[in-house]
C-alpha cells in the first residue's frame, strides 16, 4: 500500500494497530510536525492560515495557495476535474484535518512505529531536502531503520509526475518482496 502526506500518516497508524492487514507499505512525505525541532511553530502558521481561510470564508482561495505551494505550476495543469474534486474537499481539509493532523504526535508512539514488522519504504523528494515533509520522512526512515528513497515530484508527485511516481512505487514494491501488478 502506498500512501502520501495525511494519508502516509493514516498508513502508519493502520500498520500500528491492525498489524497484518498490510504486506508492504510505502509511505511518502508525511507531514509529521511532532518530529521536527521547528514542527510547533509550522504546525501554528497552518492552524492560523486555516483558521483565517475559515474565518474569512476564503476556503477555496486558501486551499488553492495551498494547493501551489504543494505542487507548484503543476497545479495548473490538472484536469479540472480534479481540481473541482480538491476544493470541494477544501472546508474538510482545513476545518478537520488540519487540526488532527498538527496535534498528531509520532514520537508519542516512535516504539510501536518499532514494531512494524513487515518490509516498508519511506520515500521523499531528494530535491526539497529542507522541506518539512522530506525532514520528517527522513525521521521516520532512520527511525524504522527503513530505506528512504527519493521520489521526485514534490508533495504530490502523483499529481505532478504521475508516470514516475507509478514506477518508483512500483520499484519499492518488487524490492520489498511484494508484487506490482
């Protein structure tokens, strides 16, 4: 299973508590703030810009800000579709995930993160090494003791280099023993 940002942070809580539900697990750029030595302070600018967006019922232009800083000019050639599909999850996002997601402390939690026993990758962007993302994927790889491999296209490289991101995931799997088709 491979999952990235908010998802790579549901992923670890899945393999935590329902150990064998999962074979191999591949987990990109979660944004675990609790880990960086400057994660508080990120994690107030984004309760403050969500609560502003809220506040001032700018949800879709926040998230559209949101959503460049994440992928950049990228955003701008998504299918429109799929970017109507990202602002109407917008009030979710900054109403309901944002806060658990900034109160969401992994080294509470870092000895059951131990214990996952089965083959697991960490991936991040080797290009926005300083981004908080990579920072924190790169915690949790020396953590588990898991290979970090660099995915390319930023936060969402899904979104932004789809092909790429297939076969690198792809690639993590057939090495951790499991099967890409």
């Amino acid at each position: 299973m491979w999952a990235g940002s908010l998802g790579g942070v549901i992923l670890l809580e899945l393999l935590m508590r329902r150990p064998g539900v999962v074979s191999v697990a591949i987990v990109h750029e979660p944004p675990l703030f609790g880990v960086l030595d400057d994660g508080e302070q990120l994690a107030a600018g984004l309760l403050r810009f969500a609560a502003r967006a809220i506040r001032a019922n700018a949800v879709r232009d926040a998230f559209q800000d949101h959503a460049r800083q994440s992928v950049g000019e990228a955003f701008e050639h998504l299918p429109p579709d799929a970017r109507e599909r990202m602002f109407a999850n917008a009030e979710v996002f900054f109403d309901l995930e944002i806060p658990a997601l900034v109160d969401y402390r992994p080294t509470s939690t870092s000895q059951a993160l131990r214990r996952i026993d089965i083959p697991l990758c960490v991936m991040a962007d080797a290009n926005n090494a300083g981004a908080p993302p990579v920072r924190a994927a790169r915690w949790l790889a020396e953590t588990l003791g898991a290979e970090l491999r660099d995915l390319p296209g930023g936060h969402m490289p899904y979104a932004t280099e789809p092909e790429a991101t297939v076969a690198a995931i792809r690639a993590a799997i057939d090495l951790k023993g499991g099967t890409s088709t």
